[in-house]
C-alpha cells in the first residue's frame, strides 16, 4: 500500500480544507404567522407547512 514519502504541515492540510466549512443556513419566514422557521420544515410557531396545518403546537 502506499505511503506518503513526507509530512504534510498543517497550513498545506488546513489549504485543502479551506473549503469545507459549512454555511449558515439562512432562514425563511413561514408564510402563514411570519416567523422565522428552517426552509423544507414544519413550522414550530404555528405548525403549518406548505399551507396545510401539520400540528397543533401546545402554547
């Protein structure tokens, strides 16, 4: 199997990386209260989503 011949340093590995690191994810706001939510889920405040109520949220 093969071997690396040298060391790699850390800013060579940390070059490589440098594209790796996540996004924030930017949130939307849920069509039915207008609140902040994740996108693609239920909302947490009302419990709608894609303009059907999912669940009743208890207050």
């Amino acid at each position: 199997m093969a071997e690396p011949k040298k060391h790699h340093s850390h800013a060579r590995t940390a070059k490589r990386r440098s594209h790796l690191a996540l996004t924030p994810v930017n949130p939307m706001l849920c069509s039915h209260c207008k609140q902040p939510k994740a996108a693609h889920r239920v909302c947490g405040n009302c419990g709608h989503y894609a303009g059907a109520e999912v669940f009743v949220p208890e207050d």
